[in-house]
C-alpha cells in the first residue's frame, strides 16, 4: 500500500510529515485531509483558531516525494 506524507505549508515554510499514512490511493489521501481540516474546525482547542492556520495548506507527497495534491485549509471545511 502507499505511503502519502501530508506535510504542511505555513508562511511559505513546508513542515515535512515524518511518518506518513499508509493509503490505498491518492482518493483516499484527499478525503484524509479533509478528514484532518474538519477536525481542525470542530476543535479550535486543540488546533488553534480558524484564522492562526486558515492560509496553510497540506502538500500531499508520495513516498518518492513527488506532490500529489496541494489542498488549501481555507475553503476544505465545504469539499466533501
């Protein structure tokens, strides 16, 4: 199975996922990341306010690195 990274672009800088997520396909990756962006909404006490990370985005890679799918925070809330 392939292993996806959902590193993460903040201010320009890209947080690099470590371990990475087992997936069978990059469909399954997507409807992860909104998965994480949801949860990312619904608990503010955990993740921080909308507005500290709504210009971040996941940059999905592949276990070669390659991008996969680059997937904004701001507007993920309403793509399901």
């Amino acid at each position: 199975m392939p292993r996806y990274f959902f590193n993460v672009r903040r201010s320009g800088v890209l947080i690099r996922d470590p371990e990475g997520d087992d997936l069978p396909d990059e469909a399954a990756a997507r409807r992860l990341g909104l998965e994480i962006v949801q949860d990312m909404l619904r608990l503010p006490h955990v993740y921080g306010e909308m507005r500290e990370w709504q210009r971040d985005e996941f940059v999905i890679t592949d276990e070669t690195g390659a991008t996969v799918l680059i997937l904004p925070f701001l507007g993920s809330d309403s793509e399901s």
